[in-house]
C-alpha cells in the first residue's frame, strides 16, 4: 500500500517532503508531532498519506465518540487514541501516560485545536512532550506550495515562550487549504 500512498501523493496531488526526510530512519520511537496549520478536513488524509510513505506508525487523539461503533474500528486501525474529555480527567497528564505503553509511540497533534483561525496554539501538546520526556516534531500542511517541511527533533525547554516563538518561527508564512484560516 505505500506504493499507492506515494502514487496518490507524488503523482496525482503533485506534494512533495522538505526537510529531515530521513523522518522514518532515525532513532526516535516517541515523540509529540504537530501539524500546523490545520484549516481544513483535507489535512487528515495528507497526514495519513506522509506517514505511510515515510514509513513510520502515528497516532492522533480524538475525542471518545469518534471511536463508537461503526466508526471506531476504523479511527484505531488509524492509530487514533480515545480520550475522554470529561473535566474532571488531566488529559495531559493521560496522554503523557500512553507512552509507557507502547514501545513506539508518535502522537499528533494541531496545536490550533480547530480547523478556524485561532490567535494562540493550545499548550497541552507542549506540556505532553515535557511530562513524557519526548522531543516535538513539526510538520506543516502548506497547501500553498504542495509541501510538508518536517523538522528535525525539538526538545521542549524550560521557556514556553521562548520555545513556542522557535515553532511559531518554523510556520512563518505557511498556508493551509484555507488560508484565511492560517
């Protein structure tokens, strides 16, 4: 099947991969990835079509209702991970705790947290990669120029401010598939 994914993604969307192309060669069996900007539905089958192709097994969250039946077996086979959003559960604090299960685990987030244009990212994706001691990955979904630029391994420091102007900074001029909400 990564035959297809490459010929839908290469050949028929015409996208390309910038960056640290070696994404599925390296070491790193778990981490935190975010993929910005997230404007549009179109984003889902882009990510999954760039992690069958570099080879590597992802993982979303997604809210517990998506994984009813009839759906839910196919948001698991997807990699998706139930969470429940219920107030009284530190969903930090749940996800950072999925890591320990799993030998391998890379979990993606949007940071915006909704397909409109936001001002501020969530924190949550920042504060799960601190709990679990993973480094962050960034991919963009830059509709725009038909790319996804992958980062190399970022490790979160101690200055939230300071470490989320370096992400801010990689998604500079980035366009999602609707670009008023980039």
């Amino acid at each position: 099947m990564r035959w297809l994914a490459k010929f839908i993604y290469f050949k028929i969307l015409k996208w390309k991969i910038v960056g640290n192309t070696n994404f599925s060669k390296n070491s790193i069996k778990k981490s935190v990835i975010i993929a910005v900007p997230h404007t549009s539905w179109h984003d889902f089958y882009i990510g999954v079509l760039l992690r069958k192709i570099v080879g590597v097994k992802t993982n979303f969250v997604g809210k517990k209702e998506l994984f009813i039946w009839p759906f839910g077996y196919f948001f698991k086979a997807l990699g998706g991970v139930p969470l429940n959003r219920s107030a009284n559960e530190n969903k930090v604090e749940a996800i950072a705790k999925e890591f320990n299960k799993h030998d391998e685990f890379r979990i993606t987030f949007a940071p915006e947290g909704t397909r409109k244009k936001v001002e501020e990212w969530r924190t949550g994706f920042y504060y799960i990669a601190k709990a679990a001691g993973v480094p962050i990955i960034m991919f963009t979904l830059d509709f725009e120029n038909k790319q996804n630029l992958v980062s190399e391994a970022f490790y979160p420091t101690d200055n939230i401010e300071d470490d989320f102007k370096f992400m801010h900074s990689f998604y500079k001029g980035v366009n999602g598939k609707k670009p008023e909400y980039s």
